[in-house]
C-alpha cells in the first residue's frame, strides 16, 4: 500500500498539472530549468576564474542528474510509457539529456541541450491555444505553405534569368538563387545578394509585395485562429 501512495503521489505531481501538487512541482522544475540555461550560457563566457567554471560544471552535473531522475519517473509514472516517450514534450526531455550521456564532446549536439528552454512552456495555457490554432487552421497553414514553396521557385528562377550573366557569382544556378529568393521573399533583406540590372530590380519589386501578401495572410490565419480558440477556452 505504500509503494502505490508513493507511485499516485509522483503520478499526481509529473502528469496532473492542475492540482496542487503538480502546479508547485512544475514551479520547482522552472526554477531547475532556469538555473540549468543560466549555468549552460555562463559557461561560454570566456575569461572567468577557473574555479567559475568548475562551480558551473557541478550545476550542470546537478541539473541533469535532476532532469534524468525527472525523465525517468515521467516514463515510470506514465498511464501509456509509449505514448509519453513519442510525444512531442516526451522527445524534448529525452533530447535534453540524451547528448550529455553520449555525445557530449559533439558541439552541434551540445547545442541540443538549449531544448530545455521549451519545457518552460510544457504547461502553458497561451501555447495550448497557439497548439489548438495551428490544428484548427492546418488547412488553410497548408495552403499558405504550398503557395510559398510555389513563389520560393519562380522568384530564385525569375532572378537566375534577369542577373545570371550580370552577376554570376550570386546567381550561377537557380539553387544558388535560392538564398536572395528566401530572404526577398520573406522581406528580411539581408543585402549581401541584391539585383543590378533594370529588370531584375523591377522583379525584386514584385517578388517583395508578393512576400509581404503571403506573410501578412499567414499572420491572418494564425491571428484568426488563435481568437476561436480563446474564445472556446
């Protein structure tokens, strides 16, 4: 009988976070969370005393150890382990701690370790509804995509035509193109590709209005949706 108050008491604090119990865990487990990307992001900073470093590597080694028991628990306590362990937030913890283990010395996937700054958004009720909009409006989302895809081409083809020959280190291919197409179309304008000749400017022109249509409705649909869904909250 206490193996089992013990088991409802850990399956109360990690899966029901809407008790009272589970609402002061998740505080505890943000503290943790922050303590962990303060440690990871102080840890690059160069010219500290080497005893910083060794304070901040003992806060690392305390955080994930933390984490690991957490995850393990999550996976124990879970009503379905394998619907917990696939899951979106399931897949986060687990890649949270994953390359600390066994690929710690890989620097791309030491990078993985800032995952842990989404599960500071596990519970949120703001990202539930963004959730509830994006499915809501997977449609429409689609739409928008596929239409994106279709100018991200004609606009790095349309380019490749007018500045090939005047500029063939930018444009020599249309892949190539495809970076000035991204940026142009999405009206980051970096500047470090960009048109000279009449008509290629004039279809940079035309290329950046288009971009500001697809951004603006996707802004809509996303702004539309996520209004039906705090209305239905």
């Amino acid at each position: 009988m206490e193996t089992r108050g013990v088991a409802a008491w850990l399956r109360r604090a990690l899966h029901e976070h809407d008790t009272p119990l589970g609402r002061r865990f998740d505080s505890v487990l943000q503290v943790v969370i922050l303590i962990s990307l303060a440690g990871v992001t102080l840890a690059s900073l160069r010219g500290m005393p080497p005893l910083a470093y060794t304070a901040l590597a003992a806060v690392e080694v305390v955080t994930m150890a933390l984490f690991t028991i957490e995850y393990v628990l999550r996976v124990a306590t879970a009503g379905n382990r394998r619907a917990y362990i696939f899951s979106f937030w399931g897949i986060v913890d687990f890649l949270a701690i994953f390359p600390y283990y066994f690929l710690n010395d890989s620097q791309w996937v030491r990078a993985l370790r800032f995952l842990r700054i989404f599960r500071l958004l596990r519970h949120n009720r703001a990202v539930a509804r963004f959730a509830q909009a994006f499915r809501e409006s997977k449609s429409e989302l689609v739409v928008f995509g596929t239409t994106a895809l279709i100018m991200l081409f004609v606009a790095a083809a349309g380019i490749y035509q007018f500045e090939h020959e005047a500029q063939p280190e930018a444009f020599g291919s249309i892949p190539e193109s495809l970076w000035w197409a991204i940026v142009t179309l999405t009206t980051v304008g970096y500047g470090d590709v960009y048109p000279v000749t009449p008509m290629g400017r004039v279809f940079t022109g035309f290329v950046m209005i288009v971009g500001l249509g697809v951004v603006a409705g996707f802004t809509g649909v996303i702004a539309s949706a996520l209004t039906r869904a705090r209305d239905k909250s």
